[in-house]
C-alpha cells in the first residue's frame, strides 16, 4: 500500500471514529407557547375569590397547590400578562395574583385616600385572608416596592423572595409630578391617551423577537387596559417613595432579576438594591428587557421556582418540608452581597 493509500485509509479511519464519538444532535427547541391559548387555560383553572378589605373589595385568582406564593403584580396591566408565569410557577405552588385598587370599577375604591402603606396593608390583609402562614413573595416593578416593605415589616412571614424590574427609589420631574396629580382625575383607560402604543413600542417591541410576535398586540392590549386614574395613583405614590433606608434592615434571601436592556427601570437601579440589601443575590439576563412575565415567561418562572425551594440531591421537598428546604442549585448569581449568597 503506498503512502497516500495509508495516509487516506488513516484519515477516514480517524473520521470514523470522531463520528461516533459525537453527542447525538440536540432535539430543536420546543416552539414558544400560544399565549391567549395559557390565559384561557388559566381563566379555566384558577379559583377567583373577593376579598372585601378596609379601603376596597380585592379580586384575587389562585392556582396551584404547595407552598403559597403571592406574585405582587407591576404597575399597569391585567392579571392575564401573567398567567403563563403563573401556570408554570403552579405545578409547585400554590400561586396567588391579585388587583390594585381602581382596576376594577366595582372595588369601591376611593384612590385619592389609599397611600403606598395601605397597599403594603392590604397585602398582609389578604394573607390572612387566605390563612397563610410563612409563604413566598415575588414583586415585579411596581410591585417590588410592595414587596420590600413587606419584608421589612413581616420577615419571619417569608422565607425567600423574588424580585424583577425592582427599585427602591425613582426620581420625577415637577413637570411630571403635575402630570399624575392631573391624570388621577382623568376617566377612561390608558389606550385613549396620546402615543401610548409609540411609548410602549420604544420601551419594549425590540424585547419581542419575531418567534413570539403574536405577543406583542396582546401585551399592548393588556396595558391598555388599566384605568387612567389607577395608573396615575400608582405613579403617584412612586414619586413620594423612598425605600433605600430600609433595604439594609431586610434579612430575607431575596433573588433580585434584572433585563440587561430594560428601558424602564434602568440597571442602576438594580444595583442600588443589590447593594443595599445584604443578602440579596443579582440575576442579570441578556437582551430581556422590563416585560419577561410576556417575553421569557417559561425561564422566569424557573429562575423564580427553583431559587425559593430548591430541589435538593434526593428530590424535591414536599409541602410540609417547604419551610426548611436546604438552599441548594440555585440560580448562578451575576454577583452577591457580602459573600453571602
């Protein structure tokens, strides 16, 4: 046999085995879930209940079963922007989602005599409502501020938390300010007012890849939704808010998530809690912006999941066992406080 006759048998020899010796080929992604088809299916599923508190009559929606978890919504949008978050979070929890006051036209609220505290009330009122005892939180936006005061005030009530798009402290301008006393008095809801959609489509379409384009109506539809006068409550509120002096006082594990490219709570923010809380672990994800409940939902819901009861080596906890699950395969944090994670 010449040279280049063993030189060639060699080579595809060689071929041969780095073939089977390849890893199988990775099956394709599994394609993004219909998502007025899980809001129908959650609508289907959950148990709505009113609960008629001191300022006003809350709805809540419950799904699930297994430790509590209570998703503390953001500022503008209906319960069903977070019903695929919801689903998954409920195959291990027994989830709760609630509405603020002014969503609804027959909550007999009366917004102009509710504070940010009262908000932080009416959280607690509902726990008891439910008869829970220790249970998870998980704030999103505005409803991290919520969020943190509970742990503030309760923590021995929460084990863990969760937090996306959080801050403690958002600066307005006069001009601003004047806008939200102005829009309280206003009817209607916030798809009347002028360029909402071009706001929204700057903050949050290029969050929106073509694969969950059928996303992108629904989510505008959905914040469109949300009373003018509720919405500018809200604001309100943010913009006589406060809370970095107590982040220090909260002695709760809290796994806080941020979007690299969110436009609406920028990551300062992000990083003045982490900084702020100390024992608090930062989750910062690639190009997510402030709306992952629409556009990440399935990876929210298991960062969420698995960092406030964490599976240990023998399988997961049971319910009875939730409480003093060992904090083991958590998320990797993107840096922690402390050296505490």
């Amino acid at each position: 046999m010449s040279q280049t006759e063993t030189e060639t048998t060699a080579a595809a020899q060689n071929c041969a085995s780095e073939a089977a010796c390849e890893p199988p080929a990775r099956p394709p992604c599994p394609a993004p879930a219909n998502f007025r088809r899980e809001v129908e299916e959650y609508d289907r599923n959950a148990t709505v209940i009113q609960w008629d508190g001191p300022r006003y009559r809350m709805t809540a929606r419950i799904l699930g079963e297994g430790p509590p978890l209570i998703l503390v919504p953001g500022i503008a949008s209906t319960y069903r922007g977070y019903c695929l978050t919801l689903s998954k979070l409920s195959a291990k929890y027994r989830t709760v989602i609630f509405d603020y006051p002014g969503d609804n036209r027959d909550d007999r609220a009366r917004l102009s005599k509710i504070s940010h505290d009262d908000l932080v009330d009416d959280l607690f009122g509902l726990i008891d409502h439910l008869n829970f005892g220790r249970l998870f939180l998980f704030g999103m936006s505005f409803g991290s501020t919520i969020t943190l005061k509970a742990l503030a005030r309760e923590p021995r009530r929460f084990p863990k938390a969760a937090i996306q798009g959080g801050f403690a402290h958002r600066p307005f301008t006069f001009a601003e300010k004047s806008a939200f006393a102005f829009g309280r008095l206003m009817p209607g809801q916030v798809s009347g007012l002028p360029l909402h959609e071009k706001i929204l489509h700057y903050n949050n379409y290029s969050h929106f890849p073509y694969v969950i384009a059928d996303r992108w109506p629904y989510y505008v539809e959905q914040n469109g939704l949300t009373p003018i006068a509720a919405l500018a409550h809200r604001l309100d509120l943010i913009s006589k808010l406060d809370l970095r002096p107590i982040l220090a006082k909260i002695p709760t594990d809290t796994l806080l998530i941020q979007g690299n490219e969110d436009r609406i709570v920028a990551r300062k923010y992000f990083e003045e809690l982490k900084a702020g809380m100390p024992k608090s672990e930062g989750l910062v994800l690639p190009i997510m912006g402030h709306q992952p409940h629409y556009t990440h939902a399935e990876l929210l819901a298991k960062l969420v999941g698995d960092y406030l009861l964490p599976c240990a080596p023998e399988g997961c906890p049971s319910e009875g066992r939730a409480e003093s699950a060992p904090a083991t395969n958590q998320p990797v944090p993107s840096g922690s406080n402390g050296g505490e994670s």
